[in-house]
C-alpha cells in the first residue's frame, strides 16, 4: 500500500470533501494539519494529497482516487 498523507485544515469544506472520498473508497491515509510541517512541503492551499512523495492538488485527487482498486 502507499504512503499517503492528507495536508489538511479542520475548518475547509474541500478537505472534508476529500476525507469522504478517500473514506469512501476505503483508502488508507494518515492526516496532517501541522502548517510547519506544509510549509516545509511549500504546500500554500489545502487539500494536498502526497502520494509517495508526489504531490495532488485539486482535479488530480479525485483522479487520482477513482484509479485505484
């Protein structure tokens, strides 16, 4: 399974988006809101989805979501 890691914020309506969609398709994910730890990524807007080290924003997570088994 992949490393993946949500960059989120509590209070964003599109990264609750993005929970449910992961949830909904049973993918396993860790969550960050740490903003040291997205600063350190230079992630300026949330949602981020990493993927093995590579970084999703917007349209590509949902791609990237429905891809996967």
């Amino acid at each position: 399974m992949a490393n993946i890691i949500l960059y989120s914020l509590p209070t964003c309506p599109q990264c609750k988006m993005v929970h449910r969609l992961l949830d909904d398709h049973k993918i396993q994910y860790t969550e960050c809101q740490d903003m040291e730890a997205m600063r350190a990524k230079n992630i300026l807007q949330v949602p981020v989805l990493e993927v093995e080290e590579e970084l999703l924003v917007g349209k590509e997570i949902f791609t990237w979501v429905r891809g996967q088994k």
